[in-house]
C-alpha cells in the first residue's frame, strides 16, 4: 500500500512538472540562424517559438555590437504562424548583432533570452 501511494506521488509529480515544463515559449529556432555568419545582410530577423505568443506582451529587437538597436522597430507575430515574431531591418553594414527577445506565451508565462549572428 505504502509502496502505491509513493508510486502514485511520483507519478503525479512527473506529470506536474513535465506539463509546467511544457507552458514556456522557447525559441525554436531563428532567422537568420543562432550563432550564424552570413555574406549577405538580412531584411529581417525571424524567430519561432514553441508555443503561440502574445503580441502585446512580445518583442524582438536587434542591437549592432555598439549596443545600438537598429531594427525598424515593427516587431509583429506573423498572422499565420502565431508562434512566429518578426522584426524588419534597415541595411545593416558588416557586424555582429545581437538578437534579443521577450515573450509572453498564450498561458502568460514569459521567458527571454538573445542570440547573435555576424554579417561577413
């Protein structure tokens, strides 16, 4: 009986925590990609994310190594793809910019984080 109850517990506590796991957006993956190096400047950054987001509460912003932010300052979730934030950019010279990003998902949990990419 003892051994069940704990079995039980157990169970319940693995549930709760892959489910609360599981309520973030997280970036999937970007636009250009994390990390990358790129002859050619972008238009725009790209990110997706593994839940849908909440617009009002979401951002996207791309910053030059002087700490500057450079994007047109537009960020929007795609209308199609609600787990998809995109900002546009101005011609940007060869650098390093730092992409960095806030979101809120559709369950109000809110994680952040940034990347870089270099432009050759």
């Amino acid at each position: 009986m003892k051994a069940t109850f704990y079995g039980i517990l157990s169970s319940l506590i693995i549930l709760t925590l892959s489910s609360t796991a599981f309520a973030h957006a997280f970036l999937d993956h970007a636009e250009p990609k994390v990390g990358s190096e790129i002859e050619k400047a972008p238009t725009e950054v790209k990110a997706w994310f593994t839940q849908h987001i909440e617009p009002a509460f979401s951002k996207l912003e791309v910053f030059d190594a002087d700490g500057k932010q450079v994007d047109n300052k537009d960020c929007h979730v795609d209308s199609t793809d609600k787990g998809l934030l995109i900002v546009t950019l101005p011609q940007l010279s060869a650098g390093t910019y730092k992409v960095s990003w806030k979101v809120v998902s559709v369950d109000t949990h809110r994680t952040h984080g940034d990347f870089k990419f270099t432009v050759k």
